[in-house]
C-alpha cells in the first residue's frame, strides 16, 4: 500500500513539473524607434506584451523554452508592427540621393549599358 502512495506522488510531481506556463515578459530587447515618445513606446510594449501572452498558450507536455520562445517571436513581431527597432531587422536610415553618374574615369561612377545602335557587329 505504502509503494502505492509513493507512485502516486512521483506521478503527480512529474505530470506538475511538464506543465509549461505563460512567460512574464519577453527576453529579447526593442528600443523605441528615433523620435518616438518613451510614453508611447511604454504603451506599445503593454500592447504587445499582452498579445504575445495570448498566442503563448503552453500546450500539455509542452517545454518552457518553447513557450517563451513562441512569446518573444510574437513579442517582436508586435512591436515591429508598431515601428520600433527590433533585433535582426535592418533599420531604415535616410540617405542623401547620389549625385548623377557623369562617367567621369576615377569618379567610381557606373557606365550604363550601350544601346543596341552603338554595338558594332563583328566583321566577317
């Protein structure tokens, strides 16, 4: 009987300790995009947070790692949406547009392709 009890517990101990929980906050880092207000990026990050929860549900038998892993993708993805700067994605700069090619030789400018009239075909 004793033997009985003992596998009892040893089976709810390990059936509690596969269960997977909603993660708190996310473990990647997004910063507020140039010029956004902190109070918005706050808002942003409240938003996105609560989204990602929900798409986190843990699953039976699920590992923990892959619940917060399906929460930071969501995270991100959320705040990418709302333009802030994420991780892994290139940011947006504004450049100056470049002066038109002239051809000029030692300039690094680019020759365009000549047109079909300017090949001369090849003597026989």
């Amino acid at each position: 009987m004793k033997a009985k009890g003992s596998f009892l517990l040893l089976l709810v101990v390990v059936a509690l300790s596969a269960c997977a929980t909603v993660p708190t906050g996310p473990s990647v880092m997004v910063w507020p995009s140039p010029g956004k207000p902190f109070e918005v990026f706050q808002s942003d990050d409240a938003a996105c947070r609560q989204w990602a929860s929900q798409q986190a549900r843990p699953e039976p038998f699920e590992y923990e790692w892959a619940v917060q892993m399906r929460y930071d993708n969501a995270y991100v993805q959320c705040m990418y949406f709302r333009g802030n700067q994420v991780p892994g994605a290139a940011g947006t700069y504004r450049r100056a547009v470049p002066p038109p090619a002239t051809g000029e030789p030692g300039t690094g400018d680019i020759f365009p392709p000549p047109a079909p009239s300017e090949i001369m075909p090849k003597p026989d």
